[in-house]
C-alpha cells in the first residue's frame, strides 16, 4: 500500500508539472500574440531616439540571469559608440527575443555571447549560442509566424513561434539589415544593424 501510494503521489506530480509547464507555455504564447498585435497596430508610431545599445544588452541580459532556474552564462563585448538611432522600447524587445530563443536552444552549459560593435555603417548587435544550430534548409524559414522546426530532430518546438516572426516585423519597421550564421550541431549567431545617430540626423 505505501508503494502504490508514493506511486498515485508521483503521477500526481508528474500531472502537476505538467499542467504548469502547459500554463506557461499558453502564456507565453498569449503574450507573444499581443506583443505582435501591438506591434503591427503601431507600425506607423516607430518612435526614435538616440540611446546606447549596450545598456539595452546588459539591461536584458540580467533579466535571464537565472532564467527557468538555471543560470545563463553570458560573456558581454562591446566596442566603440554603440549609440544607435531607433525606438527604445521596440530594439529591446528585439534583444529580448534573440536571447530568448538562444537559450531554448542552447545547450547543457547554457552560455550566451552578446556583442555590440561599431562599425562603419552602424552598430551591429550579435547573440550566439554554441547550441544545436539551424539546417540550411531552415535558415529562410524560421523568420515566419508560428515556425518552429521539429520534425529534423535538429531543433525541437521549443517556445511560441513567434518570436523570431516578431524581430523581423520590429527590424523591417528600422529598415534594419539582420539575419543568422548557422551551423548544424555548433550552434547560431543571430545579428542585426543599427543606424547611428549621425547617420539619421545628417
């Protein structure tokens, strides 16, 4: 009898945990659908101005710093101005997404690499994870609303869908240039450029 009660107390767990991690995912997915939905009801209401993209980073940043329980090993490397011309709010939520999805698909050691360099035709923002990487055939469609692939066992349908679907809606909107380096089992380097202030203003 205290065998099959530990054993009705495990499958209740297990049900529970499994609940919860079903309510989070339902509410990431809410959350990412209103996030779009505002998104594209404001995309005439881009407000820019001037602020330093490496404090947006480590501003980010800190919020995963034990994200899910686990702690995220970030290395953080900045060079020149990294002061760009953009709407504040909306570029953090870029950055958020990219560090969101480098760490789904991430590996056991959980480390992240942010870059934000200056170069000469804007300030390039890069988040790589060494984790599972992108098959080439993938590479062009992860930036669409709800992909997610799952059926290569190369990336599992880890999260909403629509976080990448969201950078690309935010970056089209600058008319900022980004994509992804990727390789298969060494992980991705996901990136976007910048306007520099003088560049606007000029």
């Amino acid at each position: 009898h205290v065998r099959s009660r530990r054993q009705r107390q495990m499958c209740i767990r297990d049900s529970l945990n499994t609940i919860i991690s079903e309510a989070d995912n339902l509410t990431n997915f809410v959350n990412d659908l209103l996030d779009l939905s505002k998104i594209e009801s404001e995309l005439d209401e881009i407000k820019r101005i001037e602020f330093d993209l490496s404090e947006i980073v480590e501003k980010v940043a800190k919020r995963f710093q034990f994200f899910r329980g686990s702690p995220i090993n970030f290395e953080i490397f900045t060079h020149g101005d990294t002061r760009i011309f953009a709407d504040k709010s909306k570029i953090e939520q870029v950055v958020y997404n990219f560090i969101n999805n480098a760490i789904n698909y991430s590996k056991e050691d959980n480390k992240i690499i942010l870059k934000v360099i200056e170069e000469e035709d804007g300030v390039i923002f890069h988040c790589i994870d060494h984790g599972i990487g992108i098959a080439d055939k993938d590479i062009n469609d992860i930036w669409d609303r709800f992909y997610r692939v799952s059926n290569n066992h190369t990336r599992p349908a880890v999260g909403t869908g629509l976080g990448l679907y969201i950078v690309k809606t935010i970056l089209n909107i600058h008319k900022f240039k980004f994509g992804v380096n990727s390789k298969l089992g060494e992980g991705s380097d996901f990136f976007f450029i910048a306007d520099k202030p003088k560049k606007i203003n000029n």
